[in-house]
C-alpha cells in the first residue's frame, strides 16, 4: 500500500473546509442553534443583546456583499482560514517551547 504524505493529507483536509465553508454553508438551516432555541422555548430570548463585536465586519456570517450567498460563503471561508491560521501560531509557539526545554535539557546533561 502507498503512504500519502502528511502535506496531501492536511492540503485535502484544508481543502474540503474551505469547500464546505464556501458553497456548503448557505445551505445550513435557517432553524436557531441549541442555545437560542432554549431560550426561545423557557421565554427569556427577548432578554438577549447584542455583544461588542455584534456590528463587526463578520457579524452573523454577512461579509457586507450585495450577494447573501456570496457573504455567507466568504465569511466562512474567512472563518477557517483565521482558526487555521490561530492554530498554526499556536503550535508554532508550543512546539518553539517545547524545543527550547528539550535543548536545556541536553545542554544541562551534557555540561553534568
């Protein structure tokens, strides 16, 4: 059996995310999520307001485009491409650490 690189496996990964974010997303329901549903069934939904970035660029998947499709799909695609992006910089920091504890370590070893 062949071996698929590491690289192919999270370049189809990040591609089918972003598909789906893209041209998948629009046609998500239109029902609310868990957590608006309760508040609509036990009367308190009417209480909720809007939180500080509620006016912001992204605010309910509207990237400001005429098209409600095309919106929907770039703020999604805007979504995963910013949690790839804030997961990569935090194993880069992690693993950053990581290595400089294991070369204190070795130099520690080392100079005993």
């Amino acid at each position: 059996m062949k071996r698929v690189s590491t690289k192919v496996v999270a370049g189809g990964i990040l591609l089918v995310a972003l598909l789906l974010a893209g041209f998948v997303s629009f046609y998500a329901s239109d029902s609310p999520d868990g957590l608006e549903s309760v508040a609509e069934d036990k009367g308190f939904v009417d209480t909720a307001g809007d939180h500080a970035t509620g006016d912001g660029p992204l605010a309910d998947y509207d990237a400001g485009l005429d098209s409600e499709r095309a919106s929907v799909g770039v703020a999604g695609v805007v979504g995963v491409l910013v949690v790839l992006a804030l997961g990569t910089g935090l194993t880069y920091v992690v693993r950053r650490r990581t290595r400089e504890v294991d070369d204190e370590r070795d130099s520690a070893t080392t100079s005993a």
